[in-house]
C-alpha cells in the first residue's frame, strides 16, 4: 500500500479546487468508471449523458442509467452521486465578460 501515487501520475485520477455554481438550476454528477466503460459505451460522450436527465424525472434517469448498463452487460461495479441545486443569486463573472 502506498508504493504508487495516482495522484502524481501523467494524468491525475483526482482533481480538487472549487467551482462557484451558477444562478439556476445546477446538475452535480459523480460516477465511476463502470459508467463510461460500459460495453457498448451508451455514455461515453458526455451529450449522451446529459439527454438521459433531460425533461425526465431525476429519480428516473436514475434508474434508466442502471438499468442500460446492465441490459449492455457492465463489467464493473458502478457508483452514482447524482443531485440538483437551486441556486438563486448571481455568481461572479471575470471583468471582461
């Protein structure tokens, strides 16, 4: 444990820092890579992904992603953090925009 550091590797798996959110609604997604590794790849292109929560219930974009990499046969285990927040002021925006 501990003789290979991911994280000093050519292409980090961890990035850290923070985002300001945007007034509206924002979608915040975590998955792992039994998501995007899935035979059949139904959600390697990040469009795919997004048109699965479009104007469908949240809960139920849920379940269809589940349900598709299972029908598509996935090799590895697959976490999902998935939620939507409201915010209701303005962010900042950089001087020139």
């Amino acid at each position: 444990m501990g003789q290979v550091n991911t994280f000093e590797q050519q292409v980090p798996c961890y990035s850290s820092g923070t985002k300001e959110l945007r007034k509206g609604e924002n979608h915040l997604f975590v998955t792992t890579d039994g998501l995007v590794e899935c035979p059949g790849k139904p959600y390697s292109n990040p469009q795919d992904l997004a048109e699965a929560f479009a104007d469908v219930p949240h809960s139920d974009s849920i379940q269809t992603l589940l349900k598709t990499i299972q029908g598509n046969g996935v090799r590895d285990s697959t976490t999902m953090v998935s939620w939507k927040v409201n915010v209701s002021t303005a962010g900042t925006y950089a001087s020139n925009q």
